[in-house]
C-alpha cells in the first residue's frame, strides 16, 4: 500500500500536501481501498469554510457512502471539477488526479501525522 513521505495524514484517513497558497486534501490509498469502486463525488462549493473534522463532502461507492472530512481547517478554494464524469479517478490515481479540493490553511494541525506515524496507526488500526 502507498503512503508517500511527502505528505501529511489525518486518522480519518485523508491526505494533505501543502502548497503555496494553502493544501491539497484526498483521501488515501487505504480509504479508497476499503470504499472499493467509487462512483459518485458530492463535493462542496467553493468558498465554504470548515473548521477540521468537518464534512466536506461525501465518496459513494458500490459498497457503501462515505463522508471525507477536513483534516484541517480553510475555506475550500477549487474542487476537482473532473471527479464529477470520473469518479474512479479517486481509486486510480488517490495521490494525483484524485485529488478532492484545495483548500486555505496550513498542513500543521492537532493530529495531523507524517508517513512514518500514519503506517504505524494503520498497522495499530488494523491489528
């Protein structure tokens, strides 16, 4: 399973990268992994602001809806648009195309991991 080095974790399983003007948020391989094939992306609109640990939208699968929450907090910046007619880019590419939104704010926050802690929680999660 895929946990790039050069991201930051939330436990609820999404990812952050930071970037100039604030972070790019997915959700990552094991979440995408667990929902199995997803078909549907409820995204939210551009400005709304979220504390961390908010909805920020919803992941529809064959198996189940899933909400994804903010890892931290911002207003959402940009959506990725190309999730609405390509779901499945969210199991393809989790780290790339994938992506769900871009947001304000920072990657530092209250529970945030690097790479190293978040396989050491997955493999306590899953013990």
């Amino acid at each position: 399973m895929s946990i790039p080095a050069d991201l930051m974790y939330a436990r609820t399983h999404e990812w952050i990268r930071a970037e100039d003007d604030g972070v790019v948020v997915g959700i990552t391989h094991y979440a995408q992994d667990q929902l199995g094939e997803v078909v549907f992306v409820e995204l939210p609109e551009v400005g709304t602001t979220v504390d961390a640990g908010e909805e920020l939208g919803t992941l529809e699968s064959v198996k189940a809806v899933s909400e994804f929450l903010a890892p931290v907090a911002g207003e959402v910046l940009e959506v990725n648009e190309r999730l609405v007619d390509e779901p499945n880019l969210v199991n393809d590419d989790p780290y790339g195309d994938g992506w769900l939104v871009k947001m304000s704010g920072s990657a530092d926050g209250e529970g945030i991991l690097d790479a190293t802690a978040y396989k050491a929680f997955l493999e306590q999660e899953n013990a």
